[in-house]
C-alpha cells in the first residue's frame, strides 16, 4: 500500500503587547510564579475582561500580510473545559467569525518550487496557565503566569503533504510575524508553538484518514521529528490491521516518540457560546486602512528588491531578509558605505553574523553600530586595508567600540601600496627561498602561493594583495624566461 501524509497546522502567535489579552497585568517571560496573575486572570468573582486594542491591530496585521478576509464583525466565545491551570473553567476564545479568515501562505520547498497553502481562520484567545509536575512531590504546582497572555491562533488547511512541508511553512509564519512584530518568534519560551494534526489516507483516495494531534511542540526540528514518528507509527498501525484513534498525543523528544495524553475532543464537546461579558468587536474601513499604510515590506517583497536593485543573490537576499532587523542593518551599511554590495553582504553574513552568535547576542544588542560597521567597508573598499586587515580592525571594534579608522592610525594598520617597498619584500623573499624558487621555474606552478604567503607574512599582512599577485608575476615569470 503507498501512503499519503496528510497534515494541517494549528500554530499559537504570541502576541507581542505590554500587557494581557483582558487584563492589565504584564507579561514578561520568566518572572516568579504566580507574580503576573492579577484578580481578572485569577478569576475572581464579580471581575470583568476588558479587551487589549493592540491584539485587534495585530490581527489585521496578520490577515494583510496572509490576504486574508477580515471579518468585521466579531465575537468572543466561552470554550468549556476543566483543567487545573484555567481558573475561570472556560477560555475566551473565538469559535464562529475569527477575525481572520480564508487566506494563504506560500512556501518555498527544499527543492526550489513554491506551494501555497491555504489559512482557514487565525483566531484571538487567552492562553492558560501552566501545571507543574516535577517540583512537588505527590502533588501538582499552578503557575498562572501565562493565563491572559494575548494568542492569535493559525490555523492552515490540511494541505502539508510532509515534515518537511510542514517546517517550511512554519519557518515562513514564523518569519512572517517576526516581521510585522507582532510576536518575538522566541521558541524557547513558548511565544511560537505548534500542534500538528496528522492522518495518513491510501494514496488517491479523496476521504481523510482518522487523525492524531500532536500538542505544544517549540521547535522547528522537533515538528519535524513528532511528524515524522506519528507519520510511521500510523503506516505501521494500519498495515498490521489496527485502527487509529483520534486522540491527542504529546511529543517526547528525549526518546523521540509521541505518547498518548488524552481522547481528541470536537467542538461541541467545548460547549461554545458567545461570552456575555465581552461586547461585539467592530473593525471600521478607516482602523484597516490606517494599520496598511503602518505595514512593513514583507520578506519575500523585500528578497526580490534586494535581487534587483542591489544585485544580491537568491541566497544572499534570503539570508539577509531572513531577520528584518538584520535586513534593515545591511541596507543601512549598503547606504553609508558606498562600497560594492557583495563585499557589504559577505561581511554580514561572514564575520558579523559568527561574532553575534558566539556572544549569543540579537543584532539589537550588537557593539558595533551600522555606522562604524560602514567605517570599516569603506577603507576595505578604497584599498587602505585588506580584507584580512579587515578582520583585525573588526575585532578591535567589537572589544572597544573605536571606529575603524582610529584603530587602524593607532595600530599602524594601513595597506602598504608602494610598489617599490612590496618589490624589497618581494626580492628579499626569493632571495631566502632558493630551493623552492628552483622548483618552481622547474614547473612546479603551486608554489606560487607559497610565495604570495610568505610576502603577506613578512609586510604583516599589510601589503596590497592584488599588487602583491602582480608583482610577483612579474618577477617570477619574466626573470625565469
């Protein structure tokens, strides 16, 4: 039997505001349990919600950047449910008119071909709190830190047709409201996580196979992974004459496999209906037009003018845009510096990206500024250091926060372009390598790096590459004819 994979995504945005969804307690990551819970989230008696403004903005946002519709009318739901961590014994969510709706997304797949994959609805909820297992013995831990934190719910159609599918289009969600900053994209910390609904159906039939729900997975390998194992674990069920059973199941990715974690509820086992304390939200034609002309360009624009006015490449122009914040730095570098395109995005990508990662730093914590990172492309450029130079002074400004130029006066750094000095060095090299210099005229053409090192070395890397080839052409090839 040839199976087909048949996947749909429900991806949980954390929205990027100040405080929560219906209240007004913060939302910072990491605080003492139980400190960002106030009596609204607490759920105590004769309390009412009140609406963030931001969140509907950022929906819109979101529904712009998908092509979505954009219902204007809306309503907030009571969805039941008993659980330790929900205090009110519901959620508010929204169940009928999601505020956005009948969109898509197009992917890039591994080998270079575009699919799109249509976005059914992308709904507001609260999230809940938090049950913690490990700290207490025979007993349950609540945090309720997390309950009120603004979510916008994605919900794709069933169009993924693999894992791999599947983490192309959340690495393009995920880069998407990066983008818009409407969510920090942090993983780690459960501000971008995904459930994975997977069925398996005999290729060419039309009819879906019974699926599974793989909750809360936070990273992009381990969707992978879970997607993969549920994918094998259903084949195996079937073709041993078992049934699947629809139930929700959580990923272990210490011995890489989902396991059972509860009978897979439908809708009306929620019991929606709408929640009494919350008025009808009205979006009016002005509020869109007004959060459109806020909006960013989206990635995918932003590649295609960085291929075209600029003359990256297709990788090059993805690399870069794929942090706005690390794109809006290299076209502020590209503006001040004035040097060639490639040499700025070589940089960037290079010894600039390495330097953030082994500090684990985020391009807004960078010591070197899109100015000074300009300094020093424009000496590169105008030939009065080296590339390799180069590298120096970078580090010289990482630790110091000097511009280039004041480093390379302090440190003598300039780029010897005298002809006649690089010719003594030249000669002086030949004159102490006799041996090798035999071998070469003798046809051994390879030695001629060994050469070129040599001179670097002794001018302490300050020579002029491209004059030191020359020359040294000239030297070696005229003198053996």
């Amino acid at each position: 039997m040839e199976w087909e994979t048949v996947i749909g995504l429900e991806v949980h945005v954390q929205l990027q505001t100040q405080s929560k969804i219906f209240s007004n307690a913060p939302i910072a990551y990491g605080a003492e349990a139980n400190t960002q819970a106030n009596i609204i989230d607490l759920a105590m008696p004769g309390v009412l919600p009140v609406l963030n403004a931001k969140v509907i903005d950022m929906a819109i946002m979101l529904a712009l950047a998908t092509n979505s519709q954009i219902d204007q009318q809306s309503i907030f739901a009571r969805k039941n449910y008993f659980y330790p961590d929900l205090p009110k014994g519901y959620q508010i969510s929204q169940y009928e008119n999601p505020i956005v709706h009948n969109g898509y997304l197009d992917i890039t797949l591994d080998d270079g071909q575009q699919k799109r994959i249509n976005i059914t609805r992308a709904h507001l909820e609260e999230d809940a709190g938090k049950s913690l297992h490990g700290n207490f013995q025979g007993k349950t831990g609540i945090d309720l830190n997390r309950a009120g934190t603004p979510l916008l719910e994605v919900v794709s159609e069933p169009e993924l047709r693999s894992a791999a599918e599947a983490v192309a289009y959340l690495k393009t969600l995920h880069e998407l409201v990066c983008y818009l900053d409407i969510c920090d994209g942090n993983m780690q910390e459960g501000s971008f996580r995904c459930d994975a609904n997977v069925s398996i159906r005999p290729r060419g039939q039309e009819a879906l196979g019974t699926r599974t729900e793989t909750k809360n997975v936070n990273s992009f390998r381990f969707v992978e992974k879970a997607i993969n194992y549920e994918v094998a674990r259903q084949i195996s069920l079937l073709e041993n004459g078992e049934q699947i059973i629809q139930e929700t199941r959580l990923y272990d990715p210490d011995n890489n496999q989902t396991r059972s974690m509860r009978s897979k509820e439908e809708a009306n086992d929620y019991r929606y209906f709408p929640d009494p304390d919350l008025l009808p939200v009205s979006i009016s034609d002005e509020q869109i037009a007004e959060i459109q002309k806020q909006m960013p360009e989206l990635p995918a624009a932003r590649r295609q003018r960085l291929q075209s006015e600029l003359g990256l490449s297709d990788y090059d122009a993805n690399v870069i845009t794929a942090s706005r914040k690390l794109a809006d730095y290299f076209e502020k570098v590209v503006e001040l510096s004035h040097a060639e395109t490639k040499l700025v995005a070589n940089w960037v990508m290079g010894d600039f990206s390495a330097a953030l990662n082994k500090e684990n730093f985020n391009i807004t914590q960078c010591p070197v500024s899109a100015e000074l990172f300009a300094g020093l492309l424009r000496r590169i450029h105008d030939n009065t250091i080296s590339n390799s130079i180069g590298k120096k002074v970078f580090s010289a400004m990482w630790q110091t926060h000097k511009s280039a130029d004041m480093i390379i006066e302090e440190q003598g750094l300039k780029q010897v372009t005298d002809s006649a000095a690089i010719e003594k060095i030249i000669d002086e090299i030949l004159e102490d390598n006799p041996e090798q210099l035999a071998q070469f005229r003798a046809g051994k053409d390879k030695l001629f790096g060994f050469f070129v090192g040599k001179v670097m070395q002794a001018s302490k890397g300050k020579a002029n590459p491209q004059q030191v080839n020359n020359l040294l052409k000239q030297k070696l090839f005229t003198d053996s004819h």
